[in-house]
C-alpha cells in the first residue's frame, strides 16, 4: 500500500474518532415550557407573541482547571485507534505549528488533535482528541476552544478504515486496528456532509447507542434498536467559552444535567464497559473546569472606539433581550427561542430523524443518564457573543459568512465558497472573505468546487431567519458591527 493511501486512511478516520458522541443532541421534540424551564419574561417583554424560554442552571460538578487541560490534550478518553507502527509509517513528528504545550511523553511531538495510548494488552496506538473539532485557526494562529471551520467531512472514511490493516503483522496490533475498524465502519455512513466547513458530529451518536447495551455499554456488532438512514445535518462547531455563560449544552439547548458527563460521552466510539467509563468520567470535572476557563481571543485589527461607543446602546436596545450586555457586569438570559420566532434553518431544531425519542429512552437507561439528560428543544438558544468576531461562519449551521450579511438578510449570499485558509478573513465585513457564485451544487460539475460551494436552498443549509438586524439604519448596524468587535 502506498504511504499516500495510508496517509489519506489515517488522517480522514482518526478525526472521527473523539466526535462520536461528546457531540450529539437529541430530537425528543420535548415542548417549550417543559420541566427544565422556568418563564421568565425579564427586563424586556417585545416579543409578545411567543413564549420566552430560559434554561435554568443546574448544578456541575467542581474540577480543577489546570489538570482539566493536562487531561484534555494527554488522556486518551476515546481509547481505540490506529497501532502507532502504522502510523509512524506515515507521519513524521508534528510541525512546530500544529503542536500545543502541556503535551507529555509520545503526545508531545504528536499534533495537538491525536493523542498516544498503551492499550491494556500493550499496544501503542494513535488516537484522536477533542481539538479536531474544538481547536481552529484564525488569522493563521491555532485556538484552542475555537470551533473548526474549515474541516472536510464530505468522504465516507469507512472504505479507508481497512487499508491501514495492511502495514500491520503483529497479531495484537491487528486485533486493536480491527476494534478500532469495525467502530470506523460502524459511523462512518453517518459522518457524511455534502459541503465542506460545517461538522457532521450530530449525526454519529444515535448509531453509536444502538451498537451498545445501555446498561453494561457492552459493544454489539449488530444495532440492537431501529437507526434511521443517514441525513445531512451541518452543524457549526460553537467555541468552548461560551459555556462560563451557558447553562445547557447544545445548539438546541439538549444537553442538560452534569455537562461533564456529557462531553465524555465522546468515549463511547472505544469504550465497552461501564468500569472503563467510569474512569474516564472521574476526571471530565476538571476538563469542564479548563473549559470553563477559557477567555476568547482579543480582536487583533483596529476598531474605531467612537463608533463601537455608539453601537452599544443601539445593542442593547435592539439584540440585548436575546444575547445579553456585555463589559463590566454582563449579563446573560439564557434564552431558548423557539423556531417560529427565530425562523433560522429548522432541520437541527424539528428533529433530524435519527435522534428520535428511543434515543433519547437510551441516554436515560445508561450510565450517562445517572447524571445527565439530553433534552433538545424546538428552537435555538441565543448565544453569548464573546469573541464572536472570529466564529464566523454564523448561525448554527455556518450558512452565513459574515455577522455584516447575518444583520442585513438582503445580502446575505445563496451561494457562496471560500478557500479556507484562516488568514482570508474580512475585518470590513466581520467573517470569511468568500466568493458569491452564481449557481448552486447542481451546478456545479467540478467534484471538489462541489463540496467546498455552501448552497443555501439545500435542506439543512438555509440561510433564513433572524432578521434582527434588517430594521436597523445602516449608521445604527455599522455602529453594532463595531461594537461587536469589541466582545
Ligand atoms: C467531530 C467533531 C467533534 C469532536 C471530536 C468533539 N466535538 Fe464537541 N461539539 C461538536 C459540535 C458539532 C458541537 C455542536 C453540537 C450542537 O450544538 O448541536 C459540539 C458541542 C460541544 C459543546 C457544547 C458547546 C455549546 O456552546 O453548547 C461542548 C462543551 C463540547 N462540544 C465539548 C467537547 C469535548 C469535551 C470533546 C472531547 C471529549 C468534544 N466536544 C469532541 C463537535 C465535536
Ligand atoms: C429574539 C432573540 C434574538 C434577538 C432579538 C437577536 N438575536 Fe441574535 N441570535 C438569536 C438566536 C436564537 C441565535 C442562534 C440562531 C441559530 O443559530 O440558528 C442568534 C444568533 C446570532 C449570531 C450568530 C452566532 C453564531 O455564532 O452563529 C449573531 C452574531 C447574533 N445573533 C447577533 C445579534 C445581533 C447583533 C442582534 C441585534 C441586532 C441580535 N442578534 C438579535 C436570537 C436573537
């Protein structure tokens, strides 16, 4: 086998491997107004025609900070992968540029999102973390926290999986990469998106629960409950520091309960037993509590003072309600608005069919359910807007560019591509410096112009909704703009 083929196997499956479940929400379609929340109509009542939703704060469990980061970037919480002999094959040490510190012993000169383990029959492998999806590039610097915008989940990885087989001889190596391959194999149908950039880690988790019995986690090769086909639900991956203000998980609100037990739900791809999960989770407090302590990057161009000055009151007045106030004593409501008024692409909120109820029921019954609840909402939460000059593309689903087209609907672009390099980045316009086309998929014969073009008319991808800005005058949205920057 070429070392080229290797080197395509190893990098698209690894990357799977720590999304499979930390990631998931769950369609339960519970109502607004259920259990979980408490109305709320707070200081500001303009919205009269629909509920006003907020996520009460439950209680965490305390972690240390500092050891929350050493396990982040050197436990092997998602433990199965490639036998490092494959690997080694094909990589050379990681470059300066893909390295993060803390990293002990093989991690350090591995890049920051695969981590080294010894399995328990003495195995070396090659793993991946949670930074594939929760470190990105802005401005060409690596952030840990920041969501990756620029991944490519458009190839099925399982066909691939197998290929990395065929370097390996040594008996135990062969039985790891089989565990390993048949789990690949397992969610790699449903780790498949039309378009490159958005993140299909939404998609894995229910396939991963019907392969384990919720009550011992025991791994079966066959379901052992119904999966819907596979669907193509984009989803943009949201910074990590977000959640010092946010009291649930999830785009739609669905992860509630003990978040620690939730985000260690990614272990579920590897792990078959209760007593192995259990292990993990005794130290997901302290990675919760280094992510809780994550400031966003500062905005590193210049801002016109003046002009943010004058966009703040102007925020406050018109976007406050929903995002909360910012500087000295902010404020944050935690509010859940329901589709009807936020109208943004519904498919996330209105139940993508493989997260129906009886996955739900499994979250319950199993060991995370002890401690934590996936309850999706029907609508999106509005979220705090820390550092969001460089969580662009916006909305949930990545269909905007630039927070200039989110406030000003009339421009926001059908159909659109950009190179995806961190550097292309529009200070102007607050987001990815993009290209309009003038067609869509359908349009387009070129395989990779294909998955590298956002199509908005597509399902999953609209670009509809939330209109906030569009009343503004167009001094009032420059000067929200400006202030924006300054979050
Ligand atoms: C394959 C990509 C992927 C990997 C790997 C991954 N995540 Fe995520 N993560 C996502 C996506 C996508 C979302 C948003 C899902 C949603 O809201 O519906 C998310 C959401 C989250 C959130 C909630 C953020 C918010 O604002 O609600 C936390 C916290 C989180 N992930 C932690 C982790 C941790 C910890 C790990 C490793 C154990 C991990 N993730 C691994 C893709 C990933
Ligand atoms: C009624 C509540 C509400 C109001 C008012 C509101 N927003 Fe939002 N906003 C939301 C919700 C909910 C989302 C998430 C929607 C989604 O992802 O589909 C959001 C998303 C955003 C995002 C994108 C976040 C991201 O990372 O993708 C930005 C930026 C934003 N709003 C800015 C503003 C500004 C500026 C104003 C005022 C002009 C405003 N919003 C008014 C509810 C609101």
């Amino acid at each position: 086998m070429k070392a080229s083929s290797l080197f395509f196997a190893i990098s698209s499956v690894l990357v799977l491997s720590a999304a499979a479940g930390a990631c998931s929400k769950s369609d339960d379609a519970a109502a607004p107004g259920g259990p979980a929340q408490t109305a709320d109509a707070g200081p500001d009542t303009a919205s009269d025609d629909f509920p006003v939703i907020t996520l009460g704060a439950e209680p965490q469990r305390d972690g240390d900070p500092q050891k929350g980061y050493r396990a982040l970037v050197n436990e092997a919480y998602v433990p199965c992968g490639i036998p490092d002999t494959a690997y080694s094959k094909v990589f050379q040490p990681a470059p300066e540029s893909a390295r993060v510190p803390g990293r002990e012993g093989r991690n350090a000169t591995l890049p920051y999102n695969f981590t080294a383990m010894k399995t328990k029959d003495g195995v070396d492998i090659v793993t991946s973390n949670c930074l594939s999806c929760h470190a990105g590039r802005i401005d060409g610097k690596l952030v840990v926290g920041l969501g990756a915008a620029d991944s490519d989940f458009t190839n099925d990885p399982s066909g691939t999986a197998g290929l990395v087989g065929a370097v390996l001889t040594d008996p135990k190596e062969l039985a790891e990469w089989k565990k390993w391959k048949e789990r690949v194999q397992v969610v790699g149908p449903y780790s498949v998106l039309s378009t490159r950039g958005p993140n299909p880690a939404d998609g894995f988790t229910a396939v991963l629960f019907a392969h384990h019995d919720p009550k011992t986690l025991a791994w079966s090769s066959t379901p052992l409950m119904d999966v819907p086909p596979p669907q193509d639900v984009p989803v943009d991956v949201p910074p990590w520091w977000r959640m010092k203000k946010k009291s649930s998980m999830f785009y739609v609100g669905g992860g509630r309960g003990d978040h620690a037990r939730i985000m260690m739900t990614a272990s579920i791809l590897c792990t078959s037993s209760v007593e192995e999960s259990r292990a993990i989770d005794a130290y997901f407090a302290d990675i919760r509590a280094y992510i809780m302590s994550i400031e966003p990057p500062k905005y590193p161009f210049p801002i016109d003072r003046a002009l943010a000055d004058k966009g703040r009151p102007v925020f406050e007045q018109t976007c406050s309600r929903c995002h909360g106030t910012y500087g000295d004593k902010p404020t944050y409501p935690n509010r859940l608005v329901v589709l009807q008024e936020i109208a943004t692409d519904p498919i996330l909120a209105s139940g993508a069919a493989q997260f129906g109820p009886p996955f739900v029921k499994w979250y319950k019954d199993s060991f995370f359910g002890e401690l934590a609840r996936l309850e999706p909402q029907q609508g999106y939460v509005a979220p705090p807007l820390d550092g969001i000059w460089a969580t662009a593309p916006y909305l949930h689903n990545g269909s905007v560019p630039t927070i200039a087209a989110l406030l000003d609907s009339s421009t926001r672009p059908t159909y659109w591509t950009r190179d995806f390099d961190s550097k292309s980045y529009d200070p102007g316009a607050v987001g990815w410096k993009h290209t309009v086309v003038d067609h869509g998929k359908d349009g387009e014969s070129d395989a990779t112009k294909k998955s590298e073009l956002y199509d908005t008319t597509r399902l999953g991808y609209s670009n509809a909704g939330h209109l906030f800005g569009d009343k503004l005058s167009a001094d009032d949205r420059a000067a929200v703009i400006e202030y924006l920057k300054t979050l």
